[in-house]
C-alpha cells in the first residue's frame, strides 16, 4: 500500500506539480486536491493513484460505491481514463518516486491486464493498493504481510487533571466550583488509532487541527505515540487473533473513513470516541471500554478530594481510590477481544 508511504514522503518536502508533458510511461501519479492542508495538518483532501500508460492516460482504481460510510457491498473497477479526468476538481498531479525492480513496462503491462477488473470487496478508496499490486506483481494480502504494523489497533496514553477529564466527559465545572487540587494530574485515558503503512495512524483527534474541532486524520507513529506527556509511548493493542486478513480490512476501513471523514458523526465521548473509531475499522463494530473506566475514574477523583470533614472519610477515600483504580484496570486498552464483554478479560 502507498497511502501511508505517501505521507511519510511530503511530511519533510512537497513534490512539485508536473505538466502532463513531463509524464512518462509507468510513471506513479498521484492527483491531490489540496496537498498543502494534507502536509500541515493531517485533514484528509480528495486524493487518487494511478499509474501512467503510453499513450499518456493514466490507470486507475475507481470506487463504483458512495453513500454510506463503509458501504455495504463495495465495488471497485479498474479504469484507463484521460489525465483530465484522472485529476478531476482541479486536483493537481505530483510524480511519486517509489522504487519499482519490475520496470516501467511490466509494470504498464500488468496495469493494462486489469482494465475492467471489478472487485467486490472494500479496496483502498485511493486505489494505492491496485497501484502497490502492479509495481510489485504481489496482491495486497502479500504486501501487507510485509507490513507487519498496517492494520494494527494502536494506543497513547493521555494524562489530564480532574478538570480536564470532566471537561473532557462534557462538564465544564467553573473555576471557582473545584479546589486547587481538581488542577493535580489524576486522570488516565487512553487515545486510539489504525496505523498504516509509512509509520502513519489514522485517528479521531485534534491534533494540528486549526479549528481545534475532532477529526479523522492521519499523524506519523512519532506524533500519534506522542500526543500524552510520555514522549514515545504506547503500543498495540493485543487482540486474540491478528491474521493478515482482519489487518488488510482494519486497514481499509481506516482508509476509506478518512477519505470520507465528512460522513463520519460528530464526537461523542459516550457513543463516538477515537477508540470507537478504531474498534470500529478493527471488528466493525462501534465499543469503547474506556468510557465507563472514565467515569467511574471520573467519580472516583472526585471523591477523593471531598471535604475532610465529611462523615466516614476514610470510607469515602476508599471508595474513591477503589473506583479509580478499578477503572483503570477496566480501561487498560493493551488486550482486546472481539466484543466489549469478552474484552473485560484479559488476554496474555
């Protein structure tokens, strides 16, 4: 795949636009809307691969589904189009310099003996995979067997105070309702993602977005990993099964999600958060342990830092701390199953 490859490659420069003069044969295109946004801040844009023929029309995998946010029953064709239509909306059209031992034209050729090729099956919405496929005669169960990250279920660690995590819940407790100790970091959560090939992960977040509003967006691992106080932390998350098949389709489903992220619904922290996002393209359903975790650690701080004069004080702090710690475990996102309920065990 060469989506993540691709925005590894413009995180350090931007590839000049090409005239449709300068194409050459077997050339790897890529059409972008609006590459600039892309770099900046991760926010996906319209975006397509294709590969350059001889006569200069480009090869491409077209999507024959829209609507739903994942459709139902996908299908994608294999279609030889002008360059005008290739790089429709007025997307400009940048040469990518992937390193291909086949040549240009087995490449072309292989390219060629797809034309009119339908799948029936969820596909790279870009159509990086079809474009993969040609320059390296593997099929994407094969090249995603040599990306052993792609697909994964990652987590990073996210530190808040007490007002930042019930802030976070959706209670915005004025400043003067909470004691100074409502400002000591005691709240724990966790932030997900798919990563993608390139040391990408695509996640629901923030991060870099300019309106501050959460987004589906793609972030390097070291950014991603980084997004808590602890530089570098976080790691995947163990599911009883990992075959290169659930990686291939939690992969294409992040994929297409950040494609059409217009059509994903708003955050929600009960019902809509980043680790729904990732459960979702991981098992294809919407769960999220750490919502409960959050509100029992929620409650639990909160408790904590009641009165002292309260009745039963030391019980109460008990209480607090149990709830707190239990919420943690509860939350923990290293292991996973394939439902919420299986996942309350956890998996060595």
């Amino acid at each position: 795949m060469l989506l993540g490859h691709f925005l590894h490659l413009i995180s350090d420069t931007i590839p000049a636009p090409i005239a449709p003069e300068e194409l050459k044969p077997g050339n790897i295109v890529v059409a972008v809307a609006d590459m600039q946004q892309l770099k900046e801040t991760g926010l996906p844009t319209e975006i397509r691969f294709g590969i350059v023929c001889d006569d200069g029309d480009v090869i491409c995998q077209f999507c024959e589904s829209e609507g739903e946010v994942i459709p139902e029953h996908p299908q994608f064709t294999i279609k030889k189009l002008s360059l005008d239509d290739f790089a429709e909306k007025s997307m400009l059209v940048y040469v990518i310099p992937f390193e291909c031992q086949l040549g240009s034209d087995i490449v072309i050729m292989s390219a060629k003996m797809h034309i009119g090729l339908t799948y029936y099956e969820l596909r790279s919405y870009p159509g990086d995979d079809f474009v993969a496929e040609c320059l390296s005669g593997l099929s994407a169960e094969e090249l995603m067997q040599k990306t052993p990250i792609a697909g994964q279920h990652w987590w990073t660690p996210l530190h808040m105070t007490l007002r930042q995590g019930l802030k976070w819940l959706g209670v915005d407790v004025p400043s003067d309702w909470l004691p100074e100790a409502a400002d000591v970091q005691v709240f724990d959560q966790t932030h997900h993602g798919i990563a993608i090939e390139g040391n990408q992960v695509i996640h629901f977040s923030t991060r870099r977005v300019p309106d501050g509003s959460n987004r589906i967006k793609a972030d390097s691992l070291k950014e991603f990993r980084s997004i808590g106080d602890d530089a570098y932390s976080g790691s995947p998350v163990k599911y009883k099964e990992e075959t290169t098949e659930q990686r291939l389709s939690s992969r294409n489903r992040a994929v297409w999600i950040f494609c059409h992220s217009g059509r994903w619904e708003r955050y929600n922290l009960m019902d809509n958060n980043c680790e729904h996002f990732s459960r979702y393209c991981r098992v294809g359903k919407k769960e999220s342990r750490q919502v409960i975790a959050a509100v029992m650690e929620a409650l639990g701080a909160l408790i904590t830092i009641l009165p002292r004069s309260l009745p039963f004080q030391p019980l109460i702090i008990a209480l607090g701390l149990l709830m707190k710690n239990g919420a943690r475990v509860l939350g923990r996102p290293e292991a996973a199953r394939d439902s919420l309920a299986e996942s309350l065990f956890i998996i060595e």
